[in-house]
C-alpha cells in the first residue's frame, strides 16, 4: 500500500513535469517528445519509491520503484524511436 505523501510526491512530479516552460504552448509537440516526457516523470517517480523504500526498508517499495524506473526507460526508448521515425519521413 503506498503512503499518502508518496502519492503526493507523484503527483507533484507529474504536475510539475506537465507544467513545463512557460513557452511549452509555442513549441510543436511530437508523439516522440509526449512518450519521453512520460519516462522521465516515470523514472524520477520509481527512483523516488525506490529512495523511499531503501530508507524504510520496504522491499516492495523497492521493487515498484525499480519497475516504475525501467518502464520509464522503456518509454524513454520509445519516444526516441519515433522521433527517429519522424525525422526519417521528413527527409
């Protein structure tokens, strides 16, 4: 079960992650950049619990951080991938 400050603590990195510059509304968004910004909110999420976790010593905490953090990779990954993608079809 997580604890209310770790759902928090979620939340607020996802808000400010979302947020972004003030000059994110004049810059063009690509599926690729969407897909990154995710895994990064993820990553930072998962090595969070998994600082949580170590410090309390809850193992599942732990293990949902690491899992968090590699899915956040992945997404990461992906994003580059399809603006590789991207970047081959405008060419």
């Amino acid at each position: 079960m997580r604890s209310r400050s770790m759902m928090t603590l979620g939340g607020s990195v996802l808000a400010l992650a979302l947020a972004g510059p003030a000059y994110a509304d004049d810059t063009p968004t690509t599926a690729g950049a969407v897909d990154r910004l995710k895994g990064l909110t993820n990553e930072a999420i998962g090595s969070a619990k998994r600082g949580v976790g170590n410090l309390t010593e809850d193992e599942a905490l732990k293990a949902e951080g690491q899992a968090q953090k590699l899915r956040g990779q992945a997404e990461q990954g992906r994003g580059r991938a399809k603006d590789v993608r991207e970047n081959a079809l405008d060419q």
